[in-house]
C-alpha cells in the first residue's frame, strides 16, 4: 500500500471519528432537552417527575441546559419557574466554568428584582450559596441598583446578596443603615416590636462583617454570644455568623461545635438535639475539604461530631469558602 492510500485511511478513519462523536454529543444534548421537557410538563400536570441527576447535569453541555431552561423561568405557572432557576442553581454547583455560574446568578438576580414573578425567598436563598467571583459586573450594578427599593424583607436580602457579591461601594450605604441592637431591644422590648436581629440594620452589619469589616464582625459576634434564647441563637443567629465567612465567625462557631449543650427536648422521652449538629451544617459550607457532607436533616453520631472537633483543632489556617 502506497503512501497515499496510507493518507486517505487515516483521513477516512479520523472523519469517522469525528462523526461519531458528533452524534454522541448530538445524543446527548437531545436527551437532557427531552428530559427538561418531559420534567416540566410533569410538573405543570402535577403528575410524578422524573427528577434530572446530578450526573445528567454534569455530563451535559452546561449551555444546551441553560437555553432550554430559559423557556421556563418566566412561565405563568410559579412552581415551574422555581422548577427552572433550581436546576439552573445545581448546574451551576456541579461546574466551575465561570461563565455559567455567573449567568446563573445573572438570573437569580433578575429573578429576585421582578417584584411580579413572586418567587422568594427562593433566588434570595439560593445566591446565598455563591462566591463573590460568580458576579459578573453587570450583576453587581443589577444589585446596586435594586437595593433599598423594595420593601424592608427585600432590602434586608439584597443587604446579605450584597455582601456575598462582595460590592465594596455599598459599604457607606450600609453603614448608614447601622443602629444600636441594644438599644433599639430596650425600646422594642416595651413597645412588642420585633427582635434586634430581624431588622434590617442588623443585615447591614453582616454585609460590612461579610466584606471584612472588622469592627462589624466583632459587633456580630458579640451581640450572637450574649443572646440568651439557645433556640434563636442555634437556629437563627449562628447561621448568621456562618455568612460572615471570617476567621473570626469560624472561630465563634468551633466554640460551639466543641460544646455539648443540646436544644430543648421534643419529645419529653428524647434528648434535645447536639447543637454542634447545627454548627456541622453551617462549618460545611464555609469551610473546604471539612471532612463531613452537609445533611439537610443532620443526624450526626458522635463520632461523627468528635471527627469535626478533631480536624478543626488540627487546622493551622482556615480555607474558607467565599
């Protein structure tokens, strides 16, 4: 066989290669538009679903996903449009291209500004589990330009957004929305207004604390370690100090983790539940590489625990996530 024969083979074989490779890729991306659709047309019958794995979700093209769930989010039907911008947040979570993660959060912000589309706290809660890279510039001024005019619940969550997008020019704006907690507890405490972390000065302050505030983050703290409600303190206000994502909220947080004291008991036959299974939780998702998976209903042993305690002591450094 000549030379030339020899050429044309490899050619031949290369452009079958390619062909087929071609189909696959081309299989694949009809396969997860199919199953976005079949998904969703369940959902809107309130039929059972055929949920989408996060397997599929990795393994497909991350913008042939995004294209086909931007025919959902602006549906007339809520549980659908939640339906879409969540499958939009998991393939975000299952990739680091940049790119995606930022359009997803693109949308999540244009989502929770649409005063008509009434899906928080969803968006809210959702861009929460993003880093400030995942904001692109236009995002950012989406945010700017959304803070204070909403309601008091919508400025307080485009407060913490802020704070996760990491946009330092709101800081002067923030601080003029600071009050003095105790204070303002004193009055409130006479008057039956609600609690001191419920309003939207206190959400100032985590945002500065979150931008590396210092005298905010000390603030933060203090004010979460004299609160004598465990419940309010486990259930509310830790996962607060958990946003600040600061050496120091982590150090307040393995103080707790290392404790043994339990909320009140349920069931009168039950111990309370550990409250380092709550700081487990929160340390999950601010610190990397820490050796327990978040569990959304907790139920950690206490080895489990002790293993948490254990690998915080070993740390020289936190590598928190932010």
């Amino acid at each position: 066989m000549n030379k030339l024969n020899k050429y044309i083979i490899f050619l031949l074989v290369i452009l079958s290669l390619q062909l087929q490779m071609g189909f696959v890729l081309g299989e694949k991306a009809v396969d997860i538009s199919s199953s976005i659709s079949t998904m969703m047309e369940q959902a809107r019958r309130n039929e059972a679903v055929n949920w989408i794995s996060d397997a599929q979700l990795k393994g497909a093209d991350p913008q042939t996903v995004l294209s086909k769930l931007a025919l959902y989010e602006k549906d007339d039907l809520p549980r659908i449009r939640q339906l879409a911008l969540r499958y939009c947040v998991r393939l975000a979570h299952q990739t680091s291209e940049p790119e995606v993660r930022q359009e997803v959060t693109e949308r999540l912000v244009s989502n929770l500004a649409d005063p008509n589309l009434h899906l928080s706290p969803h968006p809210y809660e959702w861009l929460l589990t993003f880093k400030a890279e995942d904001f692109s510039s236009s995002t950012k001024e989406l945010i700017r330009q959304n803070f204070l005019r909403n309601t008091n619940i919508r400025q307080s969550r485009f407060a913490l957004i802020v704070g996760v997008a990491n946009i330092t020019e709101e800081l002067p704006r923030l601080e003029r929305l600071l009050i003095d907690e105790l204070a303002y507890q004193t009055v409130a405490d006479k008057t039956g207004d609600k609690k001191w972390y419920y309003t939207l000065g206190w959400y100032a302050r985590l945002a500065r604390a979150r931008m590396g505030i210092q005298s905010d983050t000390d603030k933060c703290i203090e004010l979460v370690r004299a609160e004598g409600d465990i419940t309010e303190k486990v259930l509310r206000l830790l996962p607060n100090i958990g946003y600040i994502r600061q050496p120091e909220a982590i150090e307040c947080l393995r103080e707790y983790l290392n404790s043994d004291e339990r909320l009140q008991r349920v069931n009168p036959n039950v111990p309370g539940e550990p409250v380092a299974s709550y700081i487990i939780n929160i340390l999950a998702d601010c610190l990397d590489e820490f050796p327990i998976e978040k569990r959304e209903r907790r139920g950690y042993t206490v080895e489990e625990i002790n293993l948490c305690r254990q690998w915080m002591a070993a740390q020289t450094m936190w590598r928190i996530i932010r």
